[in-house]
C-alpha cells in the first residue's frame, strides 16, 4: 500500500447475515452503503438496513450475485469507492478484484496477486513450502491428465485425497483407497471441479483416516505485519462441510499453539498478506503433527468464535485495514478469553440426509442471555430461498471454560424457537449430548462414519 486509501461509499457485495454486518459496522464508522439484491431476496433485512439498494438481477447466483461486470456497473453507477465481498460468491475471485482495481473501486480483501496465488491450491502449497510451512505429502502442482495424476499418486501412496485446485465447500473432492478405482475417481472429480468452478484441475495428497481440522484466524496489513490469534477447531463436518467450530481446541497443547501461530505468521507475513485471512491445517492426533492445507483469503463464517474470545470486531478490523489504518493493539491480559462454539443453523433436515429445506419461518426467536450471540438477518414471516446457501444463523455461545459453553449451549438450543422449515437446531441438541463429541473423540469424519454414514466420497 504506497497511497493511504480513502473511501466513503461500499458496494455490500453479498446478501443475508454478512451483508447486514457489515452495514452496520459502516453505519459505525460514517460510510455510506449500497446494497444489492436478487428478486429472490427482495424482502431481505439488508436492503432497507442500507443506504441504498439496487435489484442486481434473478435468483439464480449467476445472474445476480456472481455477475461481475453487473457488480462493478452497480458501483460505479452509485459512485461507490468501495466494495465488501463478505464471504462466499466472488470474495475470492482474483478476476473480480482486477475489475475493481481498474475501475477505481477499493476491494476490501487482499491484494489481485495474493487471492490468485492462495486461490491455486498447488501454488499456495508452493509457497507454503518455500517459507517453511509443513504441508501434507502430495503432489507439487495440478493436473489435468488423469495418468500424470495417477503417477504422482502411485508415488505418495495410497490412500489419497483428490482436490479441486479452485475447490472449496466440499466439491470436486474423492478419496481413493485403491489403486484399481484411481481413474474413475479422478474423472468424477475433474468433472465436479469443472462443471462448479470452470476449473478441472485435480491435486493429489495423502489421505488421514483420522485428524482435526485446525485453522488460525490472521489479519495483515499488507505490508508485512500480521496478527494471529488462538486456534479454531472445526473437525465436526458432514461431507466437508464445518456444521461446528470451538476455540480454543480441546486437543491442542500450549506447546503446539506456538507452533501453529508461529506457521501462520510465517505465511501471512511472507505473502505480505492485507485484511482477514484463515490459515487451515489438519491435526493428526495420532502422531501429533499438523500439515497446511489452504489459505481462506476471506473472513470466514466461523470467525464470529474469534471475536468473542478477544472483544475484536473482525468485520470493523477488515474496513480499518482497507483505509490504511495500524493493525490492532492486543491486550491479551484483557480480552474475555475462555471458551467458544458457533452452531450453524441451516435450513435441512437433518432427519433426511440434511436435505436442504427452504419455505417459511412461521416462528423464530432466537435465544437470548449471558455468553449467546445470535448472528442473522433472518425474521419471523421471511421466505427462506432455495437458492442459495442454507445458513440461517450462527449461534455463538461464550462460557469460561468448556463446560460452561456446553451447559450454556443446552439452555440455549432449548429455548431457540424455529418453526415452519426443518433446521439443525435440533442436530445439534443431539450432538452436544453425544459422547464422543463431550470428551473429544471426534475428527472430520466422524460425523459421515459414526453418525451418519452415508458412503462417503470415496472409492
């Protein structure tokens, strides 16, 4: 950053809870906010939280929310300065962001060159590499061509893990546990990676049975500093989705807290890393080594987790940072600390293989009372979509300690009146009382082998 940025007006390029979030930490600092919104959300809170709102076009994503060039015509039609992705739809798209840069339009994220090189999975392995980051055993770039795959493959050793190189939320991902199935499986990947991203390209790396998945939250102000916080643990997941995240993890030691922020630091400084920004790893707690995986160049969903912990506003950091402004002072002495879980209420049915289930909220109120935090844009009589993500809240629970979290996260989920649509509020009543999930005997498939098989994405 060699000029200090300055802007008054934001595109809220994003709908639903993140898009109201962010307009209000606007509304707080004196910026002015444009929303957008598809037909399908056109009686959605973030329109009239807004200073202005523009329909950008019909629910189908393609034609609304991840139409670019509708975007950047959006901004500069209402003279913004300014755009917020949120997470999710274009946050990530390295493209997007060069538009905005040749239009005058600041994108509230990191850098073109960051988001294309973290976005490339095999790149930001690379890189990871280079600034001595431990990685897991894989391939060194992507593939196309389902023998070079198969190569690298025989050389890693099976079981192996297929990933999209542009993937994300679970698509364009099998595990293959025989030699014999490796090609069917690698063209079903391919295939699923370029019918949802437009990019076939196929990583390999050595498969874990059984590991948490770590991720630190780190924010850098592009110019080489960064601040790194305590680890997330989001092992509970259903075909790679996160459904539940905690911090601290019950199963990191002090010891291997160093080690993780000291390799996400090191990740984050050496790429010159600006805004929010989420550093994954896997856990295996068999061995007691972790691995990176990806970088999220975004603010996360979970990052609600962080927050409460430390008293920061993430969302308010993001804005500060794409103003030029000095990363935060930290006073760990002084922060809440003690224990975090964010629930995910989605719209399924949970009871039926979590099949998504819009239709309308005949009754919400939502749970209220020390340590909970209710974070959504949704309200009584609204028509939830069936085009788009099924996330309808995140419920943040804050305790001293684990228990306190669990015990306060039953009272909770008890009292969290939903009524009209099937949701996961009843999911999670029944997870926190599982066994495995209490004394910390989960990893990121429990749930697809011990709960809910369902034949996982493996051959």
């Amino acid at each position: 950053m060699t000029n200090t940025p300055c802007f008054n007006r934001v595109l809220i390029a994003n709908r639903g809870e993140i898009a109201l979030r962010a307009i209000h930490v606007c509304q707080r600092l004196g910026i002015e906010t444009v929303a957008v919104y598809s037909t399908a959300d056109a009686t959605s809170q973030h329109i009239w939280s807004a200073d202005r709102a523009l329909c950008i076009g019909p629910p189908p994503a393609q034609n609304s929310y991840l139409a670019a060039l509708s975007l950047i015509h959006v901004a500069n039609q209402t003279r913004c300065n300014a755009l917020y992705p949120g997470y999710g739809f274009l946050s990530e798209n390295a493209d997007f962001a060069k538009q905005c840069a040749e239009n005058d339009i600041k994108f509230i994220g990191p850098s073109v060159d960051t988001l294309r090189k973290m976005g490339d999975k095999a790149e930001a392995r690379k890189i990871a590499i280079e600034l001595g980051v431990p990685v897991v055993p894989g391939s060194d770039s992507a593939y196309l061509d389902v023998g070079e795959a198969k190569s690298t493959a025989d050389e890693v050793g099976y079981p192996v893990l297929l990933k999209a190189r542009a993937g994300g939320g679970g698509r364009g991902i099998r595990i293959v546990k025989q030699e014999a199935a490796f090609n069917s499986a690698f063209i079903q990947a391919f295939r699923e990676a370029e019918a949802t991203f437009n990019d076939g390209a196929i990583y390999i790396e050595r498969f874990f049975p059984a590991v948490r998945h770590i991720e630190i939250q780190v924010i850098g102000d592009g110019q080489g500093n960064s601040l790194e916080f305590d680890e997330r643990d989001c092992s509970v997941q259903r075909r790679h989705q996160k459904l539940v995240e905690e911090s601290p993890s019950p199963v990191v030691s002090k010891d291997l807290r160093r080690q993780l922020l000291e390799a996400a630091a090191k990740l984050t400084q050496g790429i010159g890393y600006e805004g929010a920004g989420t550093i994954e790893f896997i856990f295996d707690t068999a061995t007691g080594h972790f691995f990176f995986i990806e970088m999220n160049t975004r603010i996360q969903v979970e990052h609600p987790v962080t927050e409460v912990r430390t008293g920061l506003d993430l969302i308010e950091i993001q804005f500060d940072i794409a103003l030029g402004k000095s990363l935060p002072k930290l006073d760990v002495n002084n922060m809440p600390g003690g224990h975090a879980i964010e629930f995910r209420i989605n719209a399924e049915d949970w009871q039926q293989g979590f099949q998504p289930s819009p239709g309308n909220l005949n009754a919400w109120c939502a749970p209220k009372g020390t340590g909970i935090r209710v974070d959504t844009s949704v309200y009584q009589g609204q028509h939830i979509s069936p085009f788009y993500d099924s996330m309808i809240a995140k419920l943040i629970i804050h305790g001293c300690d684990r228990k306190e979290a669990l015990e306060r996260a039953r009272d909770a989920l008890s009292n969290f009146q939903c009524d009209g649509i099937p949701t996961t509020i009843g999911f999670h009543r029944m997870l926190i009382e599982q066994e495995a999930f209490i004394d910390n005997g989960v990893n990121t498939r429990w749930l697809d082998t011990d709960l809910f098989p369902t034949g996982e994405t493996e051959v």
